[in-house]
C-alpha cells in the first residue's frame, strides 16, 4: 500500500508507457516554467533582467536538449 506508483510502474515492465507519458509530461512542465520565469524576468527588467535571463535561458536550452532525450528514450523503448 505504500509503494509509489510510479515505480509500481517502471519495475512492473508494463507495456502501456504510461512512465514514458509521466517523464515526458515532467520534462515539458520543467521547459514550460524556465520559460515563464525567463518572460517574468524579462517583464521585470533591470538588474533582474541583466543578472538572470542569461542563466534562466541556458537552463531552458538545457530543460529541452532532456526533455527531446526523454521523449526519445520512450519512443525507443516502447517500440521494443
């Protein structure tokens, strides 16, 4: 009863994918909000803006290059 289901999942080798779907879905709710705290940050402007939107904009680069290896790695496994 107190096992996550998450990893009920991932250790059952269920075919559904439904642990591709949640990883997938936790790798673009990460994309999305480094690009709302870049576009609050830039509508904020100033020392904020100078000091973060450089940083905030390499973690969006770097949220996406995972979230394509992620979706890469579920299409790949769940075809097999």
């Amino acid at each position: 009863m107190g096992r996550c289901p998450v990893m009920i999942v991932a250790a059952s080798g269920n075919r559904d994918g439904m642990f591709g779907k949640i990883l997938i879905i936790l790798a673009l709710l990460v994309v999305a909000g480094t690009l709302v705290a870049g576009i609050a940050v830039m509508a904020i402007g100033g020392k904020t803006d100078a000091k973060w939107s450089n940083v905030l904009m390499r973690y969006r680069v770097l949220a996406q290059a995972v979230a394509v290896a992620i979706l890469l790695a579920v299409l790949y496994f769940n075809s097999h």
